[in-house]
C-alpha cells in the first residue's frame, strides 16, 4: 500500500493544479506535503513509513477537519480495513458538512485485511469509487492513466467526454487524406 501511494502520489503531482498532501494512517496520521515532487523524491521524503497494522483511514480525514484543510479530492489506498476509530465513514459527513460539499473518493482497493471500508460506505450512503487492484501485480505504469481519471467534481468527467465533439465523416477523411499524403 505504501508503495502504491508513492506512485499515486506521484502521478497526482503531475496532472493537479494545487497542492498535493499525502498522509499516511494507523493510529495517528502523518502529513506530507509532496506538491511538485517527482516520483523519487516522494519515495525520499516517506522512506521511514511502514506498515503496522492498527488501521484508522478516518484519522487522515479527521486531521484535516481539526486543521481546517479543505481538499477537492480523497484518493485512498488501502486493503479497506478501516480497523480503529475514527473510521472513515463517520468521518466524511463531518468533514463534507465544514467544506460544504460532496467531496469525490477515490479507493485504491489492495489485497491484505478485509474489507469494511466499502460496506461503512454504502451503509452510511456515501458514494466511493473503487479501482480494484486486488489478486495480480499491480502495474505502475497504468496507475497514471486511472489518476488522469479523477476528478474533482464526481460527474465533470462524464461532462467532459459528452462535450468532446464527435468526428464527422469529412473530418475523418480528411485526416485519412493527409495521412496518406504525409506517407507517400
């Protein structure tokens, strides 16, 4: 999970106008701010992160609601074992209630504990989308294309590709009549 944040991370700092927190989540949530970095030095700048069990995702949340931290975006990465309070779920309306607004969740789902974040979600009625990395290698190099995918607003996407004018037959012969000539 560590390593998938980085790479996440990384990619975020590329496509977003903005800055770019990354916190890491147990017991107690650490901040860091990776705005700009490049892949290597997020990996710098959180080599002493490790893995120790004793999930809370919500205290990530919860820290940036008691230091008034407003964000467009939640993009989590985790096995989902939101295992000890605050959990996300219960966080989230508190934290969209200060911001005034539905932020989107992005939920890098990973192998490991099972899952309650997703169930607390669709209990509390909470929209998360999910990009389920679980059972295989994770490809590093596919993680930019899904975070170009993300979006602040959880439908500007879907508004995006309905504007992006469609092709009509003139212009896709046209191309094809260029192409041509470029070739020969």
């Amino acid at each position: 999970a560590i390593e998938t944040a980085r790479h996440v991370a990384g990619s975020l700092t590329q496509f977003v106008k903005g800055k770019v927190g990354l916190i890491f989540f147990d017991s107690s949530p650490m901040a860091i701010d990776v705005t700009g970095l490049s892949l290597d030095q997020i990996t710098k700048a959180t080599r002493h992160i490790s893995a120790n069990g004793g999930t809370s995702i919500g205290c990530g949340l919860n820290r940036m609601l008691v230091e008034k931290v407003p964000v467009d975006g939640i993009v989590i990465v985790s096995d989902g074992g939101d295992n000890t309070a605050p959990l996300f779920a219960d966080v989230y309306p508190k934290y969209a209630k200060f911001v005034d607004k539905d932020v989107p969740v992005y939920f890098y789902q990973l192998s490991g504990d099972s899952d309650s974040l997703t169930p607390s979600m669709k209990r509390a009625g909470l929209e998360m989308q999910t990009f389920d990395l679980r059972g295989s290698k994770i490809d590093y190099f596919a993680i930019p294309n899904t975070v170009q995918t993300l979006r602040s607003n959880q439908y500007s996407l879907i508004e995006e590709v309905l504007q992006t004018p469609l092709l009509t037959l003139n212009s896709v012969l046209k191309v094809s009549t260029e192409r041509k000539l470029v070739a020969a």
